[in-house]
C-alpha cells in the first residue's frame, strides 16, 4: 500500500476519539497448524541476538518518534522476541495482541488461493480475465498473471488527484469495487498489458472479483478456507465494515494537515471487499514464514509466487509516474512476484495507510520471520517506519544478508 502523504502541520494533541454472494464449498489445502498461542509479551532476554533485537526497536521507536512498536521475531518457526512498547491511545499500553490494519497482507493470500486453483486444473495464470468479468477495462488483454504480478498496465486510482482529494475530505466514504475500478479505467493504460511493472490497487480489487466469480464462493470465506484457516491465522480476518476487532492498536496521522486519531477511517479503498484484512502481530509473522516457505503451495507454483516474469521489468516508460513505475525496482534482487515483493532473497509484504504501517519479512536461507507494526506520534516521519525498523533487526539477525 502507498504511504499517506506529508503531513502540513501537527496539532498539540491527538483527537480522541459488498453485496453478499451466496458461498459455495471449496477444495482446501488440509494442514494440522501448531497449537495457536496467546499472543502476549515473551520473557525479556538478558544477552543474545533476541536482547539486540529489542534494543534495536527501542532506539528505533525513538529515533522515529513513534507512538506504539509491535514487533515479533521467529526462527525456523521458534519465537525469539515478541513485545510491544508505547501507547495505542494516551494511558492505554500497547499490547501484542492488539489488532491493525494489514492491508496487503491480503494479496499473497488471494494469490496463493490463485495458484491453488491453478494446480487444480480449474484455471490457467494466462486466461485472459473476459472469461470471468468481460465488463472489466480491457479484460480481453489482461490475464490472471497480470493481475497478480501487477502488470496489467491499469492505472493505480489511488494516484489519481481527484480520488485523493476525495479520500482526503471524506475519509469515511464507503468506496465501491465498480468505483475504484473505474476511476482506473477511466484513465489510458501506462502500456501494452504485460509489457512492463507497475504497481496498481485496481489489479488486486479485480482479482479478488474474478475469484469469486471462479469459485463461486464470496472473497472473505474463500481466503479463510484456503489460507487463514488451514494456517490457524485465528485472528486475522476480514472486516465489511470499519470495525476492528477489539483489543485495538489505534492509529493516528497528521496527513490532512492535524494530527487525529485515523483508527476508524473507512478502508474500503484498499482493495477489494472480503479481503479488507486486520491481524495482530503473532499472526503476522505466522504469515510471513507460511508464505515465505510456499506452505500450500507445491513446489513449482511457489516458485511461480516469487518469480511471475517481473524480474527486469518496471523502468521507466513515458506514461508511468514515478510513484507507479519505480525504475530498478525490478532487479535479480528485488522484483515483485505474485502479490508479494521478493527483496534481496527475503520475501516481504509492507501495507501502510490511515497511520498504521506494518511489513512481514521471511529470510529462507536462515528461516528468519521479522513481523512489525507501528503507530505515528505528530512528528513521525513518513514512509514504512515498520519497514525501517525490520531492516535494522534484519541486519541484527542476518548481518551479511539483511532486508534491503
């Protein structure tokens, strides 16, 4: 997800503050996950790589002026650290089990849903998108692939100015998937669709449409029976409404130009209903070592996730924004897979709007999982700041390869 953009200025004190598809019984990928456990503040260590952890993510929250660090680390699936420190609200501790918004944190799921039903037979990555939603802008050229590695070449709407002037003046506005997707189409392509990289919400709102139309079976129930569910992911879920379920991480920005609390800003936007996901810190770095090992994947299609065709694509072109074709973003090291971002070897997803920001990160060479969330005080600094901090405890735990 993009960052909310510069704040003007902070005021001295925070404000306190889909139509249903009938569902349909779908193939799931069986698994026994690990007894679920609390998820609650592990005993502080003394020395060791879990003592600089958290020494990193303490000077981190300082140096950044943040208002609340989640952080847990696992290696090969054992907890090294997980705690939390400063305030969801003013008196009120932030706690580990606390929930947040994730956003696309939902893509790789939808993703791994995608590849499933490709392993079975019942679609091909490179079936044009007309034979599910043939309303869909140019959905005779773009294919599921395209969808998922974000190289439809569809306009991103949340770049578009009129969008953000709206989401800014009202930012409890209920958007619709048909809104959203025409915003975007009502924009030229950047390019010939599968030509180049760029990063759009648009491709992943239609994605989760096709899906549905594929399986017959709503978003939010097909993820929870292919994904959250047999990865025991209990309190990560899907939310029609603004609701979090509580207890809350509540977040605050100063991106309209005040700081005020942004927890139950409408995020309908983000991407398309059923997968408006929110989480808490435990689960979110079960999911970064489940979707950082292809756990139900086979082999071959998680090697599809990581490498879709996007390596070498996303220079520059002569229609793409800065903040859409991001040149060299796609190298040997760094490129975009399926719904997920592969970053010198680790496999990462970094969702941050509305004032919360977060990123899940998995080294497979040493089975590191690094999973993060963060809140702003008035003068954070923008861009990921969960990003920042995992790529410090990266180098902590990983010193010769870290996040990058």
């Amino acid at each position: 997800m993009i960052r909310n953009r510069t704040a003007l200025f902070c005021a001295a004190t925070a404000l306190l503050a889909a139509a249903t598809v009938p569902g349909t019984a779908a193939a799931v990928t069986t698994l026994a996950p690990r007894e679920v456990q609390p998820c609650v503040r592990s005993p502080h260590p003394v020395d060791g790589p879990g003592s600089r952890v958290l020494e990193t993510v303490r000077q981190a929250k300082k140096d950044l002026d943040l208002k609340s660090v989640l952080v847990r680390v696992t290696v090969d699936g054992h907890e090294l650290v997980t705690d939390a420190f400063g305030e969801s609200m003013t008196g009120v501790p932030a706690e580990p089990g606390m929930h947040f918004r994730a956003g696309s944190m939902a893509f790789p799921f939808m993703t791994n849903a995608l590849l499933q039903l490709v392993e079975e037979g019942k679609v091909g990555l490179d079936d044009p998108i007309a034979r599910w939603l043939p309303d869909a802008p140019h959905a005779d050229r773009i294919t599921l692939r395209m969808l998922g590695a974000t190289t439809s070449g569809l306009h991103d709407y949340v770049t578009d100015p009129d969008f953000q002037a709206q989401l800014e003046a009202e930012p409890f506005r209920h958007w619709t998937p048909e809104e959203l997707v025409g915003i975007a189409a009502g924009h030229p392509l950047w390019y010939k669709p599968g030509t180049n990289w760029s990063y759009s919400h648009a491709n992943f709102v239609l994605l989760g449409a096709a899906l549905e139309k594929i399986t017959g079976t709503r978003l939010d129930q097909l993820l929870e029976q292919r994904v959250t569910g047999p990865l025991g992911l209990r309190d990560t879920q899907n939310n029609f409404t603004p609701d979090i379920p509580g207890p809350v991480l509540h977040a605050f920005t100063s991106e309209r130009g005040t700081y005020e609390e942004s927890t139950f800003w409408n995020p309908s936007w983000t991407t398309g209903p059923g997968a408006v996901i929110t989480t808490h810190i435990c689960d979110l770095a079960r999911s970064a070592e489940a979707i950082g090992t292809g756990k139900l994947l086979s082999p071959s299609s998680f090697r599809t996730q990581l490498d879709p065709g996007t390596v070498g694509l996303g220079g520059p072109t002569d229609k793409c924004p800065p903040t859409a074709c991001l040149p060299d973003f796609n190298t040997e090291s760094n490129h975009f897979g399926l719904g997920l971002i592969v970053a010198n070897d680790w496999i990462v997803e970094n969702p941050s709007f509305s004032g919360y920001a977060a990123i899940e990160a998995y080294y497979p060479e040493q089975r590191v999982a690094i999973a993060v969330a963060t809140t702003e005080n008035c003068d954070t600094p923008d861009g990921n700041t969960a990003e920042v901090i995992a790529k410090q405890v990266s180098a902590v735990l990983v010193p010769d390869h870290p996040l990058k």
